[in-house]
C-alpha cells in the first residue's frame, strides 16, 4: 500500500526518497506509461532522463521488489494506493469509509522542484480529491442537520471548511457553510460572513431544510449494456470537464463503432453514483430522428412537457432554466442543423451541461471536444513480453471471446489475439464483432478472414444497433452523410499509403485545408501533432473499393507517382524521418512508374533510395526493390541501365556479395561514362574502390579515391566524403599520419555544412584509428560522441560498428561481461540487417573477446565462423583479421608453429589491414625462437583446412 494522502510513504517501510515514491504514486493513479515519457516528465531538464528512471525503479524494487512492472518500452505500477481506495469508496458511496480515509491532501508534504506539467497534475489531482471530499462532507453535514444532530452536522461540515485546498469557494457552497453553521452556532461562521463580504456575495437567509436531497433522478438513462474494459484516462478526464464551470458543452468524437456510446453511459452512471448534477442526469438516443426538424419534438416526448400553446423551444427552454442537470445527446452527426439550438438552450439554462456524441463536430463556440480513438494495444515488438496480454485492446478482445465461447483459449492464441488488434487498431466494434465468431472458427481463420475483407466483420446479434451489425455497416453510415465533393476527396486520398501531409492531398487529391479539416471534423482523417494525416486501417479498406471503382484511378495514382518521385529530388528527401514516414509512398510510386515504364524518373531517384537503404540498414530491402526493375530495362536508355546496375553493386558491394557487385560495375559505369553521367560515374568509382577496400586492394582503392578527387567541379561534400576514404584507406596500409589528416580535414568540411550523418561516419574512423594506435580513452569519445548522434539521426548501418569498436576497448579495459553484451548486439544488428561485409569481422571480434574472458571453447567456436564467412565472401582482410584471432587463440593453447605460420601469412599478405599487419608482427617477436625459413602456404590454402577442420 502507497499512502499518498497527507505524508507520502510506502507502508511498512523506512524509504522516504520523495521522487521515487512520487514516480510510484503517478503510476498507480495513471496507469501503464512509456518509459519516455516517465522520463521527460518526471526529469524534464536532465540529459538522461532513462537513466534517471532506471535509478529510480531500482531503488524501488530494493525496497519492494513487486512494487513495479517494467519493460524495454513501458513501466506500471503493481500495488495500490490510499488515493485509490478513496475513490472506490466514495464511487460506491461508501461516504463514512471514505471521509475517514482522507487523512490530508494528496500529497500535502511533498517537498520536491519538479516540472510544470507535473506539479499541474499533481494540483489538479489534490483539487479533485479535495472537491470530492468537502462534498459528501457537506452532504452528511446537511443530513445530520434533517435529523437535528448539531452537534454531529457541526463536526462534518468544519471537517469540510477545512479539507478545502483554498477558501476561494463559489456562492453555493458558500452559502450551504453559511446554512450550516448558523444553524450550529460555529464559530466559524464569521469566516464565511468575511468571505461574503471579500467577494461581494450576498449571503441568502438559512433555512432549515425538511429534505436537502433527494435522489437524483435518473429518468431515461438505460442500464449499463456491459462492462467497460479500458477507457479510465477518458472517463476520468470527461468527468472532470463536466466539473469544470466553463465546460458546459463537451463533445465526445470518434468514428462509428470506437465506442462513444458505452462511455458515456458509464460516465452518466458513474456522475450518478457521485450525486453529481443534483437535478438529473439525461439520455436521448438520437439514431431514430430523422431530421434536425425533429429533435425538439423528440425531447419533450421523451420528458412528457405539458406544452401551453405548441411552443416547444421555449417549453423546453423554462424547464431546463434553473436545473442543475446533465443532458446527454447520442449520436447526433446526422442533426448538425441543429447545433444553434443547442447553444442557444445554454445560454438560456446557465446550470444546464451538455454531453454529445457525434462522428463530427458541432463547431459551436462552446464546444469542447474528446476525441476518442481506438484501445491501446501491443507493437509487434512487444509481444513476448508478459505486460502486453493486459493492454485495454487485448483485455477487451478476451472480455467479448469468452461471452462468446467460455472455453476460449487465450494462451494457444495469443500472437493471433495481437494480430488482430493492431489489424483493427483497438477499433471496439471490430473486436466485438471478430470474438462473435470464436465458437464457430480456430482464431487464426478469423484473422487471415478479416485480413482478406473486413466484410466479415459482421454479426446477427438481434438487439445490437443495424450500424453496428457490421464494419461496413458502420463505414456506409458516415458515407451517407457526405458531401458529392467530400466523398470524391475521400476517394482519392485513398491512394497514399501509411499517410500524406496537406501539401501532397493538395496535389494529388484536389484537397484544399478547409476540406481536410472538414474531414478530420467527421472522424474519417486523423492529424498528428506534426500534421500529417492518416485514416483507421479498416477505413482503408474501405476507401480502397470506392478508389478502386472510381473511372478517375489512373489519373490519380498518376499524379500520386508523379508528386512522391518529385519529392524525392527535393531537399527534405534528405531527411531520414522524413522517408520513413513517406517509405509507404515511395514504395508505390515506384511500382507505378515501373509498371508504366516510366524509367528515367526511376533513374533519377535511385541514389535517393540507396541512400536510405543503406542509412536504414535496409539492404536486402533495396536489393528486392532494384531486382524487379532490372527485369524490364532491356529497352530503357544507357543512362537508366547504368544507374540502376551502379545502385544494385553498391548494395551488393555492403551485403558482401562481392562477385556480382564486380559483374554489376563493369556493366554500369561505362554506360555511365557513354551518357556522361557525372553523378552515376562518382556513384560507380566510389563503389568500386569501397569494393576494392573490402577485398583488401587498398592502393586500388587510394588511386581511384585520388583520382574522384581531382575530378573538375566536385561538391564540398563529395570532398570531405572522398577524404574520409582515403583516411580509412590510409590506416588500413599503416599510414596512420595521412589517415588523420584527411579524417580531420573531412570532418571540418562536414561540421561546417551541418551534414549529421556524415559526421558520424568521420567520427567512428578517427575512433577506430585512435583504438589501433592504443589510445583508448580518445578513441572512446570518438566512439560514444558518433553513437549518440546515429541514435539521434536514426543512422542504423553505424550503430554496430560503435558496439563493436566499443567492446573492443572494454575488453582491452577488462571489463569482460559489457564486452560481451556489446560485442553480441553488433553481431544481431548486422546479422539482422543482411549486412555480411561486417559480419565476418563481428564474429572475429566476439571471439577475441570470448578469449580475454578465458572462454577458449566459445572463443574458437567465433572464430572458425567468422573464417568459414570470409572464406564464402572471398573477404580477405576479413579472413587475415580472423586468421589473426586464431593465430592468438593457438599462443593462448601453446601451438605455436601453427600460429607462427598464421602470422607470416597475414604480415605478407597484401590485403592485412595496417593494425592487423602490426599486431602480427609484434607478436612474432614472441615466437623469434622458431625456424624463419618455415614454408608459409597461400591464404585460401589455410583457411580451406580450417573450415575444413
């Protein structure tokens, strides 16, 4: 139990740390969180808020190892609190309980400086607790007051002049303190006449009340249909907005099916409960109204108005005048006409609160809106973890399957139960309709089903709404409330995938800003902070059929292509962030413009895609894409066959498919060099040397380096790229000076043009040439400055060379188990990434550090993979790097004739990097006692026996 009312303290236990205990109580009220948003919430100034976190759970789980629940992605909160149970008891009107629970205010002694969002949070929150006690302190005062215990009515109601954060009480409850008190003769009653006076409120004579309350009525509120699984940050933050004096109108927004009804129900039964809205609480199901016409005469049918002289309006105008009530209006899209109505019935009836659920807003002046979206549920990444079968999604799917089949097996079905709810994207509706089906069908054909059509999404449940009978029941409804123009906007935004920004609707769609408002408005687009626009995947679907019969298609995945190819020749197309979100986009414009042979636009944007791909780590991806296209070019241009076959071998060229990277230059750049394509020819000679790098030709790879650089006209950025080339083609042939002259000269070119991905390249290879001249601790801050930035840019293909490079220096440092770790990551990323060209020397250098760990067994094992690759790659550096390992792993088992012939090899052997040429030749100075004349046989000679061994 976390006590969070007056001191705040964990129970039966000395931890007193406030900001831990504070994380703890958040948590508990809150719910599950991010850990990223823990952390800027909670350390909003500091550089490592995760860091921070981290502490703080730690210090937790020593006092209370089950106190917290925490993954890589999110953390929650496993005990209860006091504040907790307060609200339980005064929920079910367990006021007595309740009011001796109160011990102070929520977190009265907390002493900490903390962000301004969370000391918000905290305020409101100890002035909801606040509020909610001082009423029902009131209300038992005023009861005891019917029953003539005075004495009793005066304890309660100083008890509630106290619980008050402040003394800025409104006219009303001032005047029940001052009703009470005069009636007990309270010494306290000459604070409230001071109070009047401060204020100007004129204070009403007391009168001593026969019945201050009686039940609050409830007339035409339906019972609760079923439970409600999720939805508490909605429920709470509706209840709250009804509290407020200045939200009088609140509309809850959302698309059909995502469950607006069901909550506003549950709020309405919950206010209820509270004794809130003294004068009722109201429920007018608007589905069956036709016409805005209608919706006067509907609400005083339902109220039974006597009606003098057939005026409705102000018939209903003179009742709702005084009241203290709430009215709740369902499904009121298809009555917009009338909204002026309703904003005239407020101002008129100025206690009167209105609660409206609508596909689209009513755009009144006093409207405030909750949109509603669908119930949070798991990323595919956070499947295997134990907290993803509690996500509200997930919850609910259960909740429905087992109303269905009681015997629904939810641990044999699981992956499918995640499946489905990203498929629907907690889309309520879908849900419910999808668990209809679980008696009748194994789960995994009810998903492949739904994703085939989500015509099956359907039921024949009698009593349940005819626009919830199925998805596209519901879809059909918001259709048919649409304009001719919206629905041909609609139609046409069908075409972008994963999303679009304005500008690209208005370019292809014909959508002007007004109109995607319009939409937003109606539940069928959403917009993010960053503006860009999506729609729900099952809306997808469905605008895909109407594009799909629409005769202006062609015209529009025309233009589609069109807009997205332009893009990428475009600055912003520089912008990881950027292309990830337009991938989707990007994908499909390509494919329209191949399939239309449209290939000089293709040919155009290639490097923007190699780019990407090889930034993104996604190689095998961009292999995939650029095979299709070479399928159809045999009647493109030499200027399009050039530059697709100059992309291809540069993605071969970092896969370490070496051979068709070689079949695929030769091929490409003298078609380049036929149509003086200047770029295409730098993207092929600086792809051949990166080939002749890797295969050990390192004088090769300087002079085409060299001659790149003498080339007329070269940009500023192509300079500081070819220098950190021949700075890492420098190093690898021992020249360690010239290497860092041109690494440095780079770098200050790069730094000054404010090019990020680029410095992050420049600063892993100074790293690696201060890591293999021995100096550790510069090599380090090379390292940790280049990881932080990739982290920051998103630039996955540097990321395990730093883990890599990183576990070397903690291996050096004897820091065995974090070598380890990071040594194993670098290896998961590239084997994940198809990048073979570094996973040979990843192996090799988990052996290494296997061996400093003495773990000779698992050492060998690492390194006979890692010459089995290189052998497979023809990667001879990589295979002398290896062989060096191995020679070292021979010393360590006292072999040393077989690792003094390693040794000769490498220090004789053209392709051995510089480091890996002076590390053999020093340890060869342990071995001097050896024949100098042993025969030394050929690299593929060696490593055939090895692999063969």
């Amino acid at each position: 139990m976390l006590y969070t009312l007056g001191d705040l303290a964990l129970k039966d236990a000395a931890f007193k740390r406030q900001k831990p205990l504070l994380l703890l109580a958040y948590l508990t009220l809150e719910g599950r969180k991010e850990r990223r948003y823990i952390a800027e919430l909670f350390w909003p100034e500091a550089s490592h808020g995760l860091t921070s976190l981290s502490v703080a759970l730690s210090q937790l789980r020593k006092v209370m190892p089950d106190a917290v629940l925490a993954d890589e992605s999110y953390v929650s909160s496993q005990i209860s609190s006091d504040t907790q149970e307060l609200l339980e008891l005064l929920n079910s009107a367990n006021y007595l309980e309740a009011v001796a629970l109160y011990k102070g205010e929520f977190l009265a002694g907390l002493q900490l400086k903390l962000g301004t969002e969370l000391e918000e949070w905290i305020w409101q929150t100890r002035e909801y607790l606040a509020e909610r006690v001082q009423g029902v302190l009131l209300d038992l005062a005023e009861k005891a007051l019917e029953q003539d215990l005075s004495e009793k009515s005066t304890e309660y109601a100083e008890t509630a002049y106290k619980v008050a954060s402040t003394n800025d009480f409104d006219p009303e409850t001032l005047q029940r303190f001052y009703t009470l008190f005069f009636f007990s003769s309270s010494p306290k009653l000459k604070d409230i006449k001071r109070l009047a006076t401060d204020y100007a409120i004129e204070l009403q004579k007391p009168k001593r009340p026969e019945v201050k309350h009686k039940e609050i009525p409830s007339l035409s509120l339906p019972a609760l249909p079923s439970a409600l699984i999720g939805r508490d940050p909605e429920l709470l933050n509706m209840s709250q907005l009804l509290k407020k004096p200045d939200c009088r109108l609140l509309t809850v927004l959302g698309p059909g099916g995502i469950g607006k009804t069901k909550l506003s129900l549950h709020l309405a039964h919950d206010l209820l409960a509270q004794k809130h809205f003294r004068d009722g609480i109201y429920f007018m199901a608007l589905d069956a109204i036709s016409s805005a016409d209608f919706l006067l005469v509907e609400i005083v049918k339902t109220f039974n108005f006597e009606i003098p002289n057939q005026d409705l309006k102000q018939t209903l105008l003179n009742h709702f005048a005084t009241k203290d009530c709430l009215l709740i209006l369902d499904n009121f899209e298809h009555l917009l006409e009338a909204s002026p109505f309703l904003s005239e019935l407020l101002s008129a009836c100025p206690r009167l609160k209105l609660l409206v659920t609508s596909r689209e807003r009513l755009n009144l002046q006093e409207e405030w809106v909750l949109t509603l979206e669908g119930l949070p549920y798991p990323s595919q990444s956070q499947e295997t973890l134990d907290s993803s079968l509690y996500y509200d999604a997930v919850q609910f799917f259960i909740y429905q399957a087992k109303r269905n089949h009681l015997g629904f097996d939810v641990s044999g079905n699981q992956a499918e139960i995640y499946r489905l709810c990203r498929m629907v994207e907690g889309s309520p509706l879908a849900l419910e309709l999808a668990a209809s089906w679980v008696a009748s069908l194994p789960l995994k054909e009810i998903v492949t089903e739904i994703e085939q059509s989500y015509d099956f999404l359907e039921t024949n449940i009698k009593n349940l709404a005819s626009r919830h009978q199925s998805i596209r029941a519901a879809f059909d409804s918001s259709w048919m409330l649409l304009r001719d123009k919206e629905k041909q906007i609609l139609t046409s935004l069908a075409v972008f995938r994963g999303g679009f920004k304005r500008e690209a609707a208005a370019e292809v769609a014909g959508a002007s800003l007004p109109m995607l408002a319009n939409l937003v408005n109606k539940s069928l687009l959403r917009v993010d902070h960053t503006g860009r626009y999506t729609r729900h995947a099952l809306l997808y679907q469905y605008m895909q059929e109407k594009l799909s019969e629409d005769p202006k298609q062609e015209l529009v995945c025309g233009r589609h292509s069109k807009y997205y190819l332009n893009w990428l020749l475009e600055s912003q197309a520089g912008h990881l962030e950027a292309f990830d979100s337009e991938w989707e986009n990007l994908r499909i414009a390509w494919h329209y413009a191949l399939k239309n042979a449209e290939f000089t636009a293709l040919a155009d944007v290639v490097f923007a895609f190699v780019k990407y791909f090889d930034l993104r780590s996604r190689l095998k991806q961009g292999v995939a894409l650029f095979a299709q296209t070479s399928e159809q070019l045999a009647q493109a241009s030499p200027y399009v066959r050039g530059r697709i076959a100059v992309a291809r071998a540069f993605l071969y060229t970092r896969m370490g498919d070496y051979e068709k990277a070689k079949d695929l230059l030769d091929a490409g750049i003298p078609e380049c060099e036929k149509t003086a394509d200047d770029l295409g020819l730098q993207w092929g000679l600086s792809t051949s040397a990166m080939l002749a790098r890797f295969t050990g030709s390192f004088t090769k790879a300087k002079n085409l380096y060299l001659h790149l650089l003498e080339t007329e006209g070269i940009s500023e950025l192509l300079k500081a790229n070819l220098y950190g080339s021949l700075g890492v083609v420098e190093e690898a042939l021992g020249n360690y000076a010239a290497a860092k002259t041109y690494l440095l000269e780079g770098l200050a070119i790069e730094k000054k043009l404010d090019k990020k991905e680029a410095v992050v390249t420049k600063l892993l290879n100074l790293g690696t040439l201060e890591l293999n001249t021995g100096q550790l601790a510069q090599a380090q801050h090379y390292y940790q400055e280049s990881l932080t930035l990739a982290k920051q840019m998103g630039i996955r293909h540097s990321i395990p060379i730093l883990f890599h490079n990183l576990a070397n220096i903690a291996s050096k440092q004897n820091r065995h188990g974090e070598a380890k770790s990071l040594a194993l990551e670098a290896l998961n990323l590239v084997q994940k990434s198809g990048e073979r060209s570094k996973e040979s020397g990843m192996l090799a250098s988990l052996g290494w550090v296997s061996m400093r760990a003495n773990q000779v067994s698992e050492a060998k094992n690492y390194i006979m993979q890692s010459l089995q690759l290189a052998l497979e790659l023809k990667d001879e550096p990589s295979a002398l790097t290896a062989l060096l390992r191995y020679a070292e792993l021979r010393l360590k088992q006292s072999d040393k004739a077989q690792a003094y012939k390693c040794l000769q090899l490498i220090i004789r052997h053209p392709s051995a990097l510089g480091w890996t040429r002076a590390k053999a030749k020093e340890l060869l100075t342990t071995l001097a006692e050896l024949n100098q004349n042993m025969p030394i046989p050929e690299l593929y000679d060696v490593l055939s026996e090895l692999v063969i061994e």
